[in-house]
C-alpha cells in the first residue's frame, strides 16, 4: 500500500498552530496539511489554558480535517487522535502511556502530552483543526527555568520516560500521522468510535468526581465511551444511572 502524503510546514515560532491551520483551512488548504511550530508564543490547551510550548522542548502540530461524517460524531477525533499518540510514543520507545479522557496523555500522574481539536465553519461548510502537544524533552537548563511553576511537578517528557528513538519533531509527527490517519478512516466510514479507540481509555472502571461549572459535582464509575466521544459515567447512590459527560472536569478519584 501506498504511504499517504502529509503537506508539512515548519515554522520557527507560531503564535499558535491551530489557529494558523483554521486560517489555512478557510484558504482552502487540503485535508492533511500539518504545521509544525518550533515554539509558541499562545499555545493553547483546553478551556482556553495557556499552553507552555518553548523551543527545543516539544512538538507543537496541527493537522487540517475536513470530516464528512456528521458533526455530530466530530467530538471523538481528538479521542482518535489520542489512541494514535499513544501507539505512536510506545512504538518510539516510550512506555506506560496512558490516554485520558477527553484529551490528555500520562505515565503514571505526569502530562506528556494533550490534543485538543478546534472546529471553524464558513457557512455549511467546517473543517478542524486538529492540535498536539508532546513534550519531548524539559532536560535543558533554559527550558527547566522557564517552565511555569504550576506544571513543574505533574509535566514528563518522552526523555524522561523513553529513552524515544528519536527526539526530532518532525520524525515523531509522521510517526503520529501514519497511525492516526487509519483510524480517521475508519471513523470517517462509520466505525463505531469505542471500537476504534479500545483498551488506550485508561479509566474505564475507576472512580471518577466530575465537575460542571454550574452545577453541583457528583461521583461516579467510568463505564467507557459513546459514539460521540461523551464519557460514560455510571453515577454512585441508591438511584444509579448512566451519565453522559460532555464537558467540565474529570477528577480521578483512585490510582490507575
């Protein structure tokens, strides 16, 4: 089978990729096209956190998708994403990846990585912005100086956890792209998203607390994933149900 071919930028430094790849998208950049940022002076996570991305320390990706499935499943693409990153770090020699729902990458209790997808629309039609942030290595003396104190406890590295197989950003994001891109397929013909994702959601069965703005927290059970990409939450108390949880905060209650 023939490979795919990605259209790959690299900058020096982007104010962010995902808001560079949703421009290019309105330009009518096809699907695929990825731009790598060496740094980022407003990266971004989700809920609008600041993204600490300094140069030399990670890679700063994104990728442009046009779905045709209904936007209605689109919620699950950085779940895929997420699949595909952790195949991707263990195939580069980085073991004990775990995927959290709905964005995030650990070994044991420290972020490696996170995805966040971004959705922009110019009349009927949308595309996305697909965006991913691995730390590869915080080693360098200028980097551990300038990392915000507030990550300094829970942030990893591939060359923390690897040794990686490689530490270049462009050989890590073809990397991703290759085991990302059949899932997306699959998606994208109608695969049931659970199927697709499988065992990388670490959580299924542990204890969870969530948190809505706006509404009183609750505790539950981790049962797996909707179609959708909603977690699947199994509430605790005498009047049991199963709980769809689309946004707000996943506190996990037990260790994995």
């Amino acid at each position: 089978m023939q490979r795919r071919r990605f259209p790959i930028q690299v900058f020096d430094s982007l104010s962010s990729t995902n808001d560079s790849i949703l421009e290019a998208g309105e330009s009518d950049a096809p699907e695929g096209t990825t731009y790598i940022a060496r740094s980022q002076s407003r990266g971004r996570g989700r809920a609008g956190r600041a993204w600490w991305s300094p140069p030399g320390a990670g890679l700063w990706m994104s990728t442009l998708l046009r779905p045709s499935r209904s936007s209605a499943h689109w919620g699950g693409v950085s779940l895929l994403a997420g699949a595909a990153v952790r195949t991707s770090l263990e195939r580069l020699g980085v073991k004990g990846v775990d995927l959290y729902w709905p964005n995030d990458l650990q070994v044991g209790k420290r972020k490696i990585g996170g995805i966040l997808g971004e959705v922009r629309s110019r009349g009927e039609e949308a595309w996305i912005a697909l965006g991913i942030g691995i730390n590869i290595d915080l080693s360098a003396p200028n980097v551990r100086a300038s990392m915000p104190r507030e990550i300094e406890a829970i942030a990893t590295s591939m060359t923390e956890a690897g040794p990686p197989r490689t530490r270049i950003p462009e050989e890590i994001a073809m990397v991703i792209l290759e085991e990302f891109w059949p899932l997306y397929k699959m998606f994208q013909s109608g695969e049931k998203l659970p199927l697709l994702v499988g065992s990388t959601l670490a959580h299924t069965g542990r204890t969870v607390e969530v948190r809505v703005s706006g509404q009183k927290s609750w505790r539950g059970v981790v049962e797996g994933l909707h179609e959708d990409g909603a977690l699947l939450v199994r509430t605790l108390g005498r009047e049991s149900r199963l709980a769809q949880v689309t946004g707000g905060e996943v506190l996990y209650e037990d260790s994995p």
